[in-house]
C-alpha cells in the first residue's frame, strides 16, 4: 500500500527525524540488527526516502537520500550510540502501532514523532518496579522448580532473585556501579547460597547459585548473535556474542570470588545432590516462569495471557518432542514453531511477533549451560570440566538458530519485520 500523499510531501528533515526516532525506540527494545534494518528500509519506501542502515548492539549509523533530488545533494548520515536494548514488549508494541498509524495517515509525522517522544517518559511508578523485583524471584524460584529441586533451595534461589532484583534496580540507571553489576549479582548469589548450605540446611550449590542468576543470563543474546552471524550481520552478531560472553565472564567472576571469600573465611558449604520434587511442582513452576517473564518482559495487561501462552508452549513443545525423538530436535522444532506462529500473529494481528517469538525461545535457551560450563572450568581448573557444557550450549544454539531460520521459511515475517 502506498503511503498518504501528505507524508511524502513532508519536509525532508521532518521524515528523516522521524524515522531516526523510530530507530532509536525499536533498538532501545531489544530489535535485532536484521529486523530493525528492515523496518527501516520498509518504512523510509512508504516515506519516499532511501535510507542504508547499519545496525550494531551499541549504535545505528542511517544515511538518508532524497531520490526525487540530484545524487548527493541530500546525502545525510546520522550516527548514533546508544546502549544495548533491553526487551520492553509494551513500548514495542506502541511504537509500532504509532508506525501503522503514520504509515496509514491516520497520525501526521509531527504527531507520530511527538507520540514516539512522549514514550520515553513513560516509566513505570513505584508498584511497577516492585513488580519488577518480584519478577526475578518469581523467575528463581520458577527454574529450581522446574529443575524439581528441593524446597529449601527453591527458597533461597527465590531470596537470592528478590536480592539481585533490588541490586538491578539500584543500578539500572547509570550509577557507578552499572559495570559492575553483573559480577555483584554473581558475588551475592554465591555468598547466600554458601551461607544458606553451611549453618541452615544443605544445598544443590551450583545448581541453586544458576537457577537465582538465570534472569541475567545472556542466553537470548547468545541465539540472536548466531542469528545475525547467520543472516550476515557480521559485525553486529560478533559484538553481541562478545557481549554476551562477557557478561557470562562478569557473573562466573562475582560467583569465584564468593567461592574464594568463603574458602578464606573457613566457611565450607554443604553440598547435596537431590531432585525429590513431584510433577506438579514442575507444571506450577512453568506457569510461574511464565508470568515472571510476562512481568520482566513488561507485556501490556492485554498481552500477558498471550506472553503467558507462547512460553508455556515453546517449553512444552521441547519437552514433548524431545522426549519423543531426542533433545536437539525438541529445541529445533519448538523453536521453528515459535518463530512460525509469531510471523503467523505478526501477519493476522499486524502486531509484533516478537510477543510470541521472544517469550516462546527465553525457556529454551542456552544460558544456564554456558554459566555452569564456565564455573566447572574455573572451580576444577581443568578444561576437560567445561567441554560437555560447551558442547550442550554449541548444540542448543544451533537447533534454536536452525528452528529460526526456518520458522521463517514456513511463515514468512510481515513487511516491518518486527
């Protein structure tokens, strides 16, 4: 459909600084490089601009050309830092119903950039951030569960959430102890945990210590590198795989410094090996995860059942089948009918698949594996310790990618790729 006749006959610096706002939303929200440089393009056609994006995980850079004026005479090229995006299916889901509303002239590009701006003050009161907070105990709590530990390390992986869910609060924005958070979540899980299982009761150790880290996993970040490296995004998927690497680094150093502490102090935890849980503790867990990420992910109310649904099936599918035929192609076809039914939603709804997509992959992915894979490697000193979590975590990555790649192919994503 062609765009309204008012939007092409808008100033040149009006689309462009539209367009760059809507840039700067959609990677704010955790966009990958390949989709947001769809939508770009999508979207600078229907404003009668041609535009070459290139995307990474910290910056854009977007030069912009008027086609209807001689070559070179309206080059401009904007670049942009910003920080890595964090996923926000609300704001998302606002900025493309913005998008559809200027795209179809039902909001002129002043409105729509205002509508855009007006986003960013959007930020949630004080019951929002404890719900926030909840969230990483519920998650905690949610995965010991799900791994049928016992009840006391149920609990304390959920006080250890609630404890680093307060921590990433308090420095979310930008304080001085922004870089270092990751390692300070590390630190804390490993000291609770070590303190719980030497004066209160024995624990699965590093079981525990994973299950109240897991929300700061970097395991979606890990499937969407390979995903840009697959679709050539070269650049982009190797800065995101270095990122994520480094925060598995950050928190597996917060974790032996705890071990360290401990050792120096005396302090020797009881460690246990036990999975006594009944399946019912594991169907309540899932339906726990599964609202903890629709908080942690900020679905809108109208969304949440929805989130809801689309992680408790990415879960059960990948249970199921690989129960049936192995665990790879559990994971392969969870993740290929993810990516199908959010194209799917995406075309019938024109909303952002990303509300199935990103809530249907967070249960399958890899990070729980690549922490633990590093923390044997570091505690035993021996490389042989973290090869078959190494192996586990190259093998779940590529069933993921291979489901994404063609999820794809069966149901194809709409125009704006979101």
């Amino acid at each position: 459909m062609s765009a309204p006749t008012s939007l092409t006959s808008a100033t040149y610096a009006a689309r462009i600084a539209f367009v760059v706002e809507l840039a700067e939303h959609l990677h704010a929200y955790g966009t990958t490089a390949q989709r947001l440089e769809g939508a770009m393009i999508a979207v600078t056609q229907q404003l009668g601009l041609d535009c070459e994006p290139w995307v990474n995980p910290t910056g854009m850079v977007l030069s912009f050309s008027d086609p209807l004026r001689p070559p070179g005479d309206s080059d401009t090229t904007r670049v942009i830092r910003m920080s890595p995006g964090d996923v926000d299916l609300y704001k998302l889901c606002e900025t493309d119903r913005i998008a559809e509303q200027v795209m179809a002239g039902e909001m002129d590009l002043a409105e729509g950039y205002a509508a855009l701006r007006a986003l960013d003050a959007r930020e949630p009161g004080r019951w929002g951030k404890a719900l926030q907070v909840m969230g990483f105990a519920m998650v905690a709590m949610a995965v010991a569960g799900l791994w049928r530990l016992p009840w006391a390390d149920i609990a304390t992986a959920g006080v250890i959430g609630l404890l680093i869910g307060l921590l990433d609060l308090a420095t979310r924005d930008g304080t001085r102890l922004k870089e270092a958070g990751d390692a300070l979540a590390g630190m804390v899980a490993g000291l609770v945990a070590i303190l719980v299982s030497a004066f209160v009761v024995p624990l699965n150790l590093n079981t525990v210590i994973i299950a109240s880290l897991i929300v700061m996993l970097p395991g979606m970040a890990l499937t969407n590198a390979i995903n840009e490296l697959t679709s050539q995004h070269l650049v982009s998927g190797t800065a995101r795989f270095a990122g994520a690497m480094t925060t598995v680094l950050k928190i597996t150093i917060g974790t032996i410094i705890a071990l360290t502490l401990a050792k120096m102090l005396g302090v020797t935890p009881n460690v246990r090996a036990l999975r006594p849980q009944p399946d019912w503790v594991e169907w309540a867990a899932l339906a726990t995860a599964s609202a903890a990420f629709a908080i942690l992910f900020r679905a809108a109310r109208r969304d949440v059942a929805l989130v809801m649904l689309a992680a408790v099936s990415g879960y059960l599918i990948s249970r199921w089948v690989g129960a049936a035929l192995g665990s790879n192609i559990g994971l392969f076809v969870a993740a290929l009918a993810t990516t199908a039914a959010g194209n799917g939603y995406a075309r019938w709804a024109d909303r952002p698949g990303a509300l199935i997509r990103v809530p249907g992959l967070i249960m399958l992915v890899p990070g729980s594996n690549s922490l633990r894979g590093l923390m044997n490697l570091v505690q035993q000193q021996d490389m042989a310790a973290g090869q078959e979590a190494a192996l586990v975590v190259m093998n779940i990555v590529l069933a993921l990618i291979a489901g994404l790649l063609f999820g794809n192919v069966v149901v194809p994503a709409r125009n704006k790729n979101l």
